[in-house]
C-alpha cells in the first residue's frame, strides 16, 4: 500500500482494460451484479449466471440507499443515471420474479 492508502496498481495492461473507477462505473457495477443474479447477464466467466432474486433485490436496495444518501451531492448526470438504473432494475426484477 502506497503512503497515500491507495493500492499498487498492477500492470498497466490490466490498468488499460479497466475503466476509470469513479461513481458512475461503481453504479453501473452494482446494476450488472443485479442483472447477473436476475439471470440476464452473464458472469465474468462468459457463463449464464444462476438466479439469485433475493441476492438482486438486496443489491438495488442498495443503490437506493445509495441514492438517498448522496441526493444533493451529484452532478446532474451521476442523479439521471442513479434514477435510470433504479427504475430499469426495478422493472427487471419485477418481470423476472412474475416469470418474464
């Protein structure tokens, strides 16, 4: 760990794959963890992913606490994508809970 606490950062083929890490890559994360455990989106590995529902649901409440504790603090477009994302998962979960 760097005197800073930050991480090594490992090889700089790796660093280029990866995206800036800021808030809008943390939240698209935890949007595709929800569409993995809704059985939408592959895992890492390329393999469909098992269906979790209660795994999914935990998640988007997640990001809407998320929401709730950072309103205010956003730019314009962080609170448009936190707002898309809740109301695409939400009714992600619900088609595929009823069995769409």
């Amino acid at each position: 760990m760097s005197q800073d606490g930050s991480l090594p950062s490992g090889s700089n083929a790796a660093q280029e794959e990866l995206p800036a890490v800021d808030f809008s890559t943390f939240l698209l994360s935890l949007a595709h963890s929800v569409l993995m455990h809704l059985g939408v989106a592959e895992g890492p590995d390329g393999a469909p992913s098992d269906v979790d529902f209660p795994l999914a649901h935990q998640t988007i409440d997640l990001i809407a606490v998320l929401a709730d504790k950072t309103r205010g603090n956003l730019t314009g477009e962080e609170e448009r994508l936190i707002e898309q994302l809740l109301y695409d998962l939400r009714m992600r979960y619900v088609e595929r809970v009823k069995g769409g």
